[in-house]
C-alpha cells in the first residue's frame, strides 16, 4: 500500500512531516524540528514513530530528537558527513544508501550546499522526495557551509527526480519566494500563476507544499539558472550556468 504522509507546522515556519507504511505500521518523522508538534500528529493518527529521518544538523531540525527518542525508542538515521553533530544518532548513510521505513524504501541522495553533509531522501515507488533545506518551493537554501558550485550541483540532482515527484521542504517561505522570483522571471506565466495559486492557499490556512518536481522546474528560478532566457534576463547572457545561479542566489541574500 502507498505511503501515508501528514504535514504540519513545528517553530515559526518550519515543517514537520511524518511518514507512515500502511502495511508494517511503521512511521517516520522527517527531521525534528519540535518534539511537541510531532508528538500531536502522532496522536491524532494513531501511529507510533519507529524512525527520525534526518536532512541535516541545524538545529531547526534536530531539535527534537532526544525527546522523541527518549519515548518512542525510535531510530535516528542520519547524513554520515554530520553524524557528530546530530544527537542520538543509530545508523549513518550516505549517498547511494538505501533506508527502510517498513516496507517502504527510500534513496540517499548527498545535496551539500546549505550545510556540507546535506542529504535528502527519495522514496521512488511513492513518488515523494524529503530534501530539507537544499531546496524550497521557488526557492533555494542559503549557502551556508558549502559552495554556490556545490548548491547548483546538489540542485540539479534534485531537479533530475522524475517529474512527477513531490518535494517535501523544510520550510514555508514559499510566498517570500515567489516575491523575488518574479524580479528575476517577471514574465513567467507559470510562475504568476503560481502566485496567484499560493496567495490563495495561505489566505485559506492551507500549506503551499508538496509542489512537484515539473512545476518547479518551470517556476524556480534556482533551478532555472542553464535556462538562456533567464541568464539574459539578469544581464548574463551567454554566461556559464553556474555563475547565473551564484548571482541569483546573491541577489535573494540581498533581497
Ligand atoms: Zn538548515
Ligand atoms: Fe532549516
């Protein structure tokens, strides 16, 4: 049976996710964030949390974790990179690996970047993707330990997910984005309506996520950046994909 996915809200824009296999009872939740707002979800479902999935060692998502671990004596799986970082740490993986959540298996995709050690989980019979804060709706993560070069990289990797997959992220800053975006892409039909579409999602206390891989791909500029249009857009036409994405990235910092 598909996988169960519940989405909600943990700190002040952070997104708790958990994951649930029908057939063993097993759950997953996606990063900690907060202990408390994971342990109502879990009530609410009924569901008893067998892993904690982790994306990388910002506190924003390993909050939680001693506390969960402490009552639920769940497994903490997390980046091999980062593993002395994160608490309560049970099994390390890296790219390749595969992770098991019941019966439902997930691929270990290295994104560094944000952080050096920043992985993401695909999980390709359902079609979902868990890529922390690599990746956000018409958005990116600030470049905080790595390279723009590793971030355009590890971006890249995530946009070749087949189309149809939906992206969990770690946050909602998806109206924040679309804002910028369209200084970069102001004629991009697919994103004005995405607008139009997040503006009303929030106004009725709806998430703006999971998006998919093939709306972003029309609609994130961050990943538009080998697009000759959007190059020429910002003055860079002709210029190597990487530097395209480097100055977009420096220009939402000032944003
Ligand atoms: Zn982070
Ligand atoms: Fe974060």
């Amino acid at each position: 049976m598909p996988a169960e996915i519940r989405l909600f809200r943990c700190l002040s824009d952070n997104y708790g996710v958990l994951m649930h296999d029908p057939d063993t009872g097993a759950t997953a939740a996606i990063d900690a964030p907060e202990a408390a707002p994971i342990e109502a979800m879990l009530k609410e479902t009924g569901w008893k949390l067998t892993d904690i999935l982790v994306t990388h060692h910002h506190a924003d998502h390993t909050d939680g974790i001693m506390t969960l671990k402490g009552k639920y004596k769940c497994r903490v799986v997390a980046p091999a990179a980062e593993a002395g970082k994160i608490p309560g740490v049970d099994e390390t993986v890296k790219e390749g690996d595969r992770v098991k959540v019941g019966s439902l298996t997930g691929n270990v995709l290295e994104t560094p970047g944000h952080t050096l050690g920043h992985i993401a989980y695909w999980f390709h019979g359902d079609k979902v993707a868990f890529v922390g804060d690599t990746m956000f709706s018409i958005g990116c993560g600030r470049v905080v330990e790595g390279t723009m070069d590793q971030m355009w990289d590890s971006l890249k990797k995530l946009r070749d997910l087949p189309d149809d997959t939906r992206i969990y992220v770690g946050h909602e800053y998806t109206l924040a984005n679309i804002k910028f975006a369209l200084t970069i892409e102001p004629n991009n039909a697919a994103l004005k309506s995405r607008a139009a579409e997040a503006e009303k999602q929030i106004a009725g206390g709806h998430f703006t996520i999971p998006v998919t891989i093939g709306a972003e791909k029309k609609e994130n500029p961050f990943i538009r950046a080998d697009i000759a249009e959007v190059a020429a857009g910002i003055g860079m036409a002709g210029k190597p994909a990487n530097e395209v994405f480097a100055e977009i990235r420096l220009r939402k910092n000032k944003f």
